[in-house]
C-alpha cells in the first residue's frame, strides 16, 4: 500500500515538474516573439542637467518646505 502511494506520488510529481517547465519554455518563446516583432522604443536621450538646473530644484524643494513650515505654524 506504502508503495502504491509512493508510486502516485512521483508520477504527481513528475506530471507537475513536466506542466512547470513546459509553461517555462512556452512562455520564453513567447517573450522572444513579442520581443522580436513589438521591440521597446528607447527612452528619448536627456541632454545633462547643468548646474544651474540642480541649483533651481534645490532652491524650489526649499522654498517649498519652507512655505509648509511658515503655513503650519511649525
């Protein structure tokens, strides 16, 4: 009886193991041919931000929490 189940057992998980690496290799294929026929566009190339951009940003998030803290009476 031992055995019959030990049986059952790797046969459930043989057909388990074969249906997880089956959809694996589907799925890959898939993603090849998606990729192959419907390729990413590449993100737009951004020119370097200067310095005088870093400066504003920070001048800004500080003008910012500094209005917070004046409004909330902190």
């Amino acid at each position: 009886m031992i055995l019959e189940a030990l049986k059952y057992m790797v046969l459930g998980m043989t057909v388990v193991f074969a249906f997880l690496y089956l959809l694996t290799v589907i799925l890959e294929f898939q993603r090849k041919i998606i990729e192959k026929y419907f390729p990413e566009d590449e993100p737009p190339k951004q020119k370097p931000k200067s310095k005088k951009d870093k400066l504003k940003k920070v001048a800004a998030i500080a003008a910012a929490i500094h209005h917070k803290r004046t409004q909330n009476g902190n």
